[in-house]
C-alpha cells in the first residue's frame, strides 16, 4: 500500500459525459501528479499540482481539468468523453517538488482508476 | 525532446534463470533520474529500482541490478534467478529534476516467468 489513495475504483460512462477523478496523497505529501495509461499512447504524463497551484501540464487535452484543495487532494476532470479517453489513470505524489539539479522526490503511485467509455 | 525507448515488447524465460531488459533514452541535460518500474496484474506501479545519473556505480536491489552506461544513453534492468511473482510489465522511466519532475515513460516490456 502506498498511501495513495484513489476513488472510484472502476468507472463506467457514455460518450459525452463528464466524470471527476478524486485523489488523496499520501499524508504530508505536497505534490500530486496525473498520468493517463491507455492501449495507444501508453503511460504519459498529464499534469502536477504542488501545494495548490499547477506546477507542470504534459500531454493533456482541453476536455480535461484538474485541481488541488487546500487539503491538498487534487480531482481530475474529463469532460465532453470519447471512446478514446478509456484508460486507467493514476494518481501520485511526492513529498515536494525541487528546482535542484540534484534531487528528487520519489513519486508513489495510488491504484488507479478504470475509466470505460461506451 | 526526452524519450524513453523500450524494444522489446515482450520476454519469457524459465524460472531460476536471469533476464536483462533493455532501455535506451534521450536527453541533452547531464543530471537526471532513471527508473524501472513494474506493473504486475493487479495495476499497481511498484518501484523496482533508480539510478541517479551523476553517479557511476550502478544500483543494486536484491535480485534487480542495472546496467547505467551514461555515453550510450543505456539503462538495462538485470533479475537474477528470476521468480513467478516476477511476472509483470516492466516500464523504464526517466525524470528531468529541472523544474517538474513528471516521470517519462517507456513503452513497456511484458516479462513472463514460467514454471
């Protein structure tokens, strides 16, 4: 067990939907990362969030959106779903995020959700 | 651009022997992380092991070992005396700690131990 947690579990929707992806880091962790696992492109990088405030965006489409609370769990949303958003999506966090050359926070990954789109 | 490249997209070997999975990547920066990850059925991304590259002796985690070689752009992932429970998704990943330190992926390599 990481310490991440991620709920739903399983989601199963139709096109043109809109879900919302909940995420709790694991305790004192500031930084949250999303990451999209699909048959297609693989695991990529979709956006960070540190102590509130968009750090860093990958490969993320304007459909989706995603935020970080004061409590510090961040919610991904995806809007407007195609057949093509069905992917697992995890959820990871680290202890902080650092400008050095030479450091690194190692980043925990929670269990993922299962995103259908019929 | 960074990227991360894995060839082969799967392996099988018997039980006991040893495995090496192959990794190459791409970066103009000197100062960054690698990684292997492993992703068995149940999803779960389990760090296996990370090399920093500033230095030169390659890590070592019980049965897991890698094989660093900076000038090559190469990062191998060794499992000696390889497991049933080793049967997984493998993924090499690189992380740029300039800025964000979101993970780049590899495209993956399923390994399969068999009895």
């Amino acid at each position: 067990d990481s310490g991440v947690t991620q709920t739903p579990k399983h989601l199963i929707t139709a096109t043109g939907q809109r879900v919302t992806l909940r995420c709790s880091p694991r305790s004192g962790d500031l930084s949250v990362y999303w990451y999209q696992q699909s048959l297609d492109q693989g695991l990529q990088f979709l956006i960070q969030y540190y102590n509130g405030e968009e750090r860093a965006k990958g490969n993320i489409l304007e459909r989706f959106s995603a935020q970080q609370f004061p409590d510090l769990h961040s919610e991904l949303n995806l809007s407007s779903l195609e057949l093509g958003d069905s992917a697992l999506y995890f959820c990871a966090s680290s202890a902080s995020t650092s400008g050095g050359a030479i450091s690194y926070n190692e980043q925990f990954f929670g269990p993922g959700t299962r995103l259908t789109v019929l | 651009a960074q990227t991360v490249t894995q060839s082969q997209p799967e392996m099988s070997v018997q039980e006991a022997e040893t495995v090496t999975l192959s990794c190459t990547y791409d970066t103009s920066e000197n100062n960054y992380y690698l990684f292997w990850y492993k992703q068995p059925p149940s999803r779960q991304m389990i760090l296996v092991i990370r090399q920093e590259a500033y230095k030169q002796q390659n890590a070592t985690e019980n049965r897991f070992s890698v094989n660093f070689q900076k000038a090559a752009k190469s990062f191998s992932l060794k499992i000696s005396d390889s497991q049933l429970g080793d049967t997984a998704m493998y993924f090499c990943a690189a992380t740029f700690p300039q800025g964000a330190q979101k993970l780049v992926f590899g495209q993956g390599t399923r390994l399969t131990i068999n009895p």
